[in-house]
C-alpha cells in the first residue's frame, strides 16, 4: 500500500512539472537578468577592498518571482576568478545544469566567459537566495530570492504591510580567496571574520559604520513580513529584535505552521520568514545578530551585527532618529539549549506525505579530522594540531573535487575515471561517534565518491555527528531536494529507541537540516528529481576541506522524469 502511494505521488509530481513546464500557472512569467560578476571597490569598517560583487552590488540583485515563473540568468564573468552561481533551495526538476555547484554541475565559468542559467520555480513560495558556488566567493556574491505566491493566490496568512530582506553576513578585511588560499598551504583553520553584516553592512557597534547602519522602517501597528537569510560563509546565528515577538511562518521557500519566539538560530544556507508586529511604543529598536559558537575551543568572531527597526509614526519621526536604539538580549555564544529548542520547533501546517516504507537507508556519519603529513613535507604545510592538516569527511570519505570533468558531465557523457559509485552507506567502522574517539579514526580516505540512486527511492537517511578533534553543529544542504526532518537528538542515534521520536505526521520541509552538536538528524525524501546532487556542510572551510558526499540519481522511465539535455553553452574545464 505504501508503494501505491508512492507511485501516485511520484505522478503528480511529474504532472507538476509537466504543467509548469508548459507554463500551466496561467499568469506565469519569465524573468531575464544580467549578472555582472566583477571587481568593485567597497568600504567596511575604515578600509577600502576590491571585492568581488554581481552588478556592482553588495549584497548582489534581489529577484522577485512568482511559484511557477521561470528565470533566464545570463552570468558573465568579469572578475579574475572562476565562478559559478548556485540558486540555493531551488529543486531545480530535471535542470540539473543550472544547479550551478563547481565541478558538481557544471565547470566553472572562467574569467571572460560566460553562462545561462534556465530554470522554473515549481511549487516553492516563500525565500530562498542565490550564492557564488567556487572557493570563498561567496563572501561577497550572494543576493535574495523571494517566490510570492502564484497570480491569483496568496499568503497563509493575513498580507503584511511590508515586506523586508535582512541578509546575514560575514565580512573580511582582507581578500576572502586570500584568506582560504592561505590555509590550503598551511593546513590550519582560517582566520575568522573580522565583522558580520546586515544587507551588507555591519552596524553601528563597529568602527566607521555608523551612517551606514541598516534602516528597516515601521509604522505603529502595522505587521511586517521579514525575511531572514544566513548568507554566512562558516558561522550559525543567533538573531533577534529587540523588544519583538517573531512569529515563524516559514522556512527554505516552505510555509511552516506558525510558532512565536524571541530568537531565531540559522545556520549558513537556511532561511526563515518572520512576522513581527509594531506593537511596542514608538521608537528605535535594534536588530542584532551574532554567533551560536558550538564547537569548543574554536576560534569565532565575537562581534555582533545591528541594524535599527524605526518607527516612522508622527511622535517619534523627530525624536526617535537622535535617540539611541534600545539593544536587546542575545543568547550566550554557547547556547544550545536555546539553539535546540528553535530548530525542534519547526513543523509542516498540515498533515504531509511521508515515506513509511524506505529503499535506502543510510547512516553517514559527519565531522572533522587531521591528516598527518608526509615525511620531509614543510613545516609550514602542517599547522595544524601537532604538525598536521585539518580535513574532514562523511563515513571516513574526504570528499575531493574533480578538476578536468563536472560529475554531471562525466555522468551524462559516460566519462571513466572521474568518479566511483562506492559511497559507503555506514561508516566502515562503527565506534562511539560522539564519545572519546581512538586517534586511529581521525584520518580519513580521501576520494571522489558518489551513492547511486534509482529513480524514485524512498530514501532515509540518519545523520550522525561525530567528536573527531572537536563536535559541531553543521548545516547540512542537499541540493536538488527538499527532505522532511523526522527528528533530531544528542548522543549517539539508536535505532531501537531514537525511531519511537520520528515525526510521521507534519515533519518541516527544509533543504538545510542543523546537525546538533554531538548528536544526530534524520531527513526522508523520495529520489524524483535525476542528477548529481551534492549534499555538504554549508560551513564553507568544512566543504573545502571534503565534507561532502554526491548522490547520483538516475533517470526515470519516461521524458518528465529525465535530466535535460545539457546546454549548448555549458563551460567546459
């Protein structure tokens, strides 16, 4: 019975994409833009850098579409570095060439070349954003995407008087490819951030940014629909307005059934859209971000990021714009109590479809490791603990990029050698993950290798952080799908008792799952949507150093369950 429910599911699905496809959303759109990827001079904190930006703008261009429009994105690459553009949360069905992961996808666009990005949204409303794809450009290309519900529909609730984009970010006052080149040679963690950001700017806490601290403006009464994005390269946030009640209405571009809170906790790549009343009396209130700092003894950016709520009403228009902003209360940096109790308290609106019956069931386990170097090598090599690298992998596989293919490539055109399609589904040794772990296992394997999928597996997949040099909570996207979070918990996963906790009935919807620190997450999705998908750490230097694994997803049987064929000005290596 399972399965016949999973077949009928399966075929809507191709229905959905068959309609919007065709455009069925009768009022359906198609929206073109240029993005300019190139060098441009900009100011923080005292100091002037050429950084590199999407049409001269940081944060880059906001686009604003409709569930069922199509975007047409044609990128040029001006700047002196690769780049690709990855349209973050977007399922992206049978348009896995405009996934845009580097040598994931697609080769990277190199400088002076370009590449159209096409793809439609189909049945996601709410926000998502777009980012650099390629080493640590991300820093400073990233930009919103905010899906309005289809022509003639609307919100799940009441329609707000405004709607805001907050961008959380992180800012160097240096080269970010500088930054992560660096720590390539030495092997050692690299520096951290020197300030986080608000749509680009820090606030009013750091030196030389006063006048340029983010204005979001309110009337006395009204209730304001704010989108929040953590656009962080490597650090989770605390977020909070001082003073205000949040109302969460949704997350990842899904509608969530509403919850209030005083804090919010993002990880780097998750989204959340918040309603907040004017209810408070007329004035400045701040809007603060900084770190949920999980790992012990880990280096982190102390600092926090403010914009200022204003009251625009008539009493306080003269008065409130000299008045300094009240400050509000932000968790301890340590906080995962408060961390947890935000992420456990998702949930769907309604009842939703979940998989009981599962085809693959896999436990890959995530975290951090060291490498020893070879005799002879430089000291300079190996600045890490005791004369090591740092490294990290998913069931002791230190993912690594290919570098003269793209996987989807060498999978479409049937390229040998650039990948291998041995993934293990469990670690290769079982051991305490989040115990005292023996220095044999810190050292993974590093490989490029991929899990393979057949069309319309019902997949489960737990996982499970791991105490290798320190424990962490990471943010962990997949691309190409959003999965329903069953549950989450600390400790090792038991699979005799952690299964009674599964969320069966309205689990959320997410395409970021925050791994707890110590402990564990089990996500459930049904493999409809064929591709390479890499599913990763979203903290930028866990990437780099192969916390990843790649899901190869085959074809279906028929035309709307088949990857498109690639475009004539797909970049090659």
């Amino acid at each position: 019975m399972d399965r016949l429910f999973s077949t009928i599911a399966l075929f809507l699905l191709g229905l959905l994409v068959l309609f919007s496809s065709v455009s069925s959303f009768p009022n359906a759109k198609t929206h073109y833009h240029d993005f300019v990827v190139q060098a441009t001079k900009v100011k923080r904190l005292c100091k002037t850098h050429n950084s590199i930006t999407v049409n001269g703008q940081f944060p880059g261009p906001t686009l604003e579409v409709n569930n069922g429009d199509t975007l047409v994105i044609h990128v040029i690459n001006k700047a002196r570095y690769n780049v690709t553009i990855h349209w973050h949360g977007v399922r992206q069905m049978t348009t896995a060439w405009a996934d845009g992961p580097e040598f994931i996808t697609q080769c990277p666009i190199r400088p002076g070349g370009s590449y159209t990005y096409r793809f439609t949204i189909s049945g996601q409303e709410g926000t998502l954003w777009w980012h650099a794809h390629s080493s640590w450009l991300r820093a400073t290309v990233y930009g919103a995407i905010i899906i309005h519900p289809k022509e003639g529909s609307s919100y799940p609730f009441p329609k707000p008087k405004r709607d805001s984009v907050i961008a959380l970010g992180e800012w160097w006052d240096a080269n970010p490819i500088d930054v992560i080149r660096e720590a390539t040679r030495t092997g050692a963690t690299p520096n951290v951030s020197d300030a986080y950001t608000i749509n680009g700017q820090p606030g009013d806490l750091y030196n030389c940014s006063s006048k340029d601290t983010v204005i979001v403006p309110v009337d006395s009464g009204e209730t304001n629909l704010i989108r929040v994005i953590n656009a962080a390269l490597n650090q989770q946030l605390f977020f909070t307005i001082a003073n205000h009640k949040l109302t969460v209405v949704g997350a990842d571009a899904s509608y969530v059934k509403p919850f209030t809170t005083s804090v919010l906790m993002l990880g780097p790549g998750q989204t959340t859209d918040v309603l907040v009343k004017a209810d408070q009396p007329p004035a400045r209130y701040y809007i603060a971000a900084r770190a949920y700092a999980s790992a012990q003894g880990a280096p982190f950016d102390n600092t926090t990021t403010t914009a200022i709520l204003e009251y625009k009403t008539a009493p306080c228009t003269a008065k409130c714009t000299t008045s300094k902003p009240i400050m509000p209360r932000l968790p301890a940096y340590n906080d995962t109590t408060t961390a947890t109790a935000f992420t456990t308290s998702f949930r769907s609106p309604r009842k939703v479809f979940v998989p009981t019956e599962i085809d693959e069931n896999l436990f890959i386990t995530a975290g951090l490791g060291i490498n020893q170097c070879p005799p002879k090598t430089r000291a300079r090599n190996c600045q890490g603990p005791n004369g090591t690298r740092f490294t990290a992998s998913m069931n002791n596989v230190s993912f690594v990029l290919p570098s003269n293919f793209s996987l989807l490539q060498a999978h479409h055109q049937g390229v040998r050698g650039v990948f291998t399609t041995d993934f293990p589904a469990k670690p290769p040794v079982k051991f305490d993950y989040t115990g005292n772990v023996s220095r044999s296992l810190w050292q993974p394997t590093p490989g490029t290798k991929v899990y393979r999928l057949k069309y319309g597996s019902r997949v489960q997949i737990v996982l499970q952080g791991t105490n290798i040099f320190t424990a962490e909570n990471h943010p962990i996207h997949l691309h190409g799908y959003d999965f329903y979070i069953l549950a989450e918990g600390f400790g090792n996963f038991n699979p005799k008792t952690d299964s009674a906790k599964f969320n069966l009935v309205d689990p959320p919807l997410r395409n970021t799952v925050s791994l707890p620190v110590k402990g564990w997450a089990v996500i459930r999705f049904v493999a409809d949507n064929p591709g390479v998908w890499i599913m990763h750490c979203h903290l930028d230097v866990h990437i780099g150093w192969g916390l990843a694994t790649v899901f190869l997803v085959d074809n279906g049987v028929g035309p709307l369950q088949q990857l498109e064929q690639p475009p004539p000005d797909l970049p090659v290596c």
